[in-house]
C-alpha cells in the first residue's frame, strides 16, 4: 500500500482461514435419569454436550454445547430448543408437533422454528400396506 502524501510504501500480511461445512458427523451416546436424557459425543464434528428435560408429557426443552476447541467460532455453539406436542400419537395417526428456540446465541445467533409430523413403525407398516400396488 502506498500512502499518496508521503509516498511511502508499506506491505500488509493478511491471514485466512477457511472452514466449511460441508461434511459433520453426529454421534452420540445417552444416558435416562427419570425425567433428563443426558448425551455426550460428536455434534457437528466437535465434542459436547447434551441434555433433554421432559417438562410433561407435550412439552419437552433440549440444550447442547459444542465446538469448545473453537474451530468454528470464537464461543462454543449453544442451542436451546422447545418443542411442544400438540396431537399425541395414537394407533394408525402421527404424532404433530412444533419447535422454536435459539441457535448460537454467543457468536450468529438464529433463531428456530419448526414442526413435524412423528411416525412410527407400526405408522408406515399401517400406510405402505394401504397402498395398491398395480
């Protein structure tokens, strides 16, 4: 870089790193004490962990931390999520419900809303053998 008024010259090194995320792996292993499920393991290729509390029988809240050795962030990735259960699952019908929560609240935070549709087994056993086949 050349300062126009001096004429000076000065030289600027600049490091980057890039990290994608293209490719994670999640593992994890669990652990039931009455109402909380502990986890540790992999989370998106880091270490971390884990733990879902039952509320009730509809509502459920979930908290992870990963990515301690900052490798993507410069704060470890936090997510909090609820969920909450608003048709329970019977015999030949799925489970409905919705979700929202907070996504890495400590570095980009985003935030999280959602639903679904649970099926089981027996669900699919239930629907695919309803299906003609011609």
């Amino acid at each position: 870089i050349t300062n126009p008024a001096t004429g000076e010259t000065t030289r600027t090194i600049e490091d980057r790193t890039r990290f994608e995320r293209s490719f994670a792996i999640s593992a994890q292993v669990g652990w039931k004490l009455d109402d909380v499920n502990l986890r540790l393991g992999l989370f998106e290729s880091t270490g971390g962990i884990g733990a879902d509390y039952k509320v009730n029988d509809r509502v459920q809240v979930t908290g992870e931390a990963y990515d301690f050795g900052k490798a993507r962030d410069p704060n470890p990735h936090l997510r909090v999520v609820g969920e909450y259960i608003f048709r329970k699952q019977k015999p030949n019908f799925p489970q409905l419900f919705v979700s929202t929560g907070v996504d890495n609240p400590l570095n980009d935070t985003g935030f999280i809303l959602g639903g679904g549709i649970r099926w089981s087994d027996t669900d699919l056993k239930y629907l695919l053998g309803s299906v003609p086949l011609k």
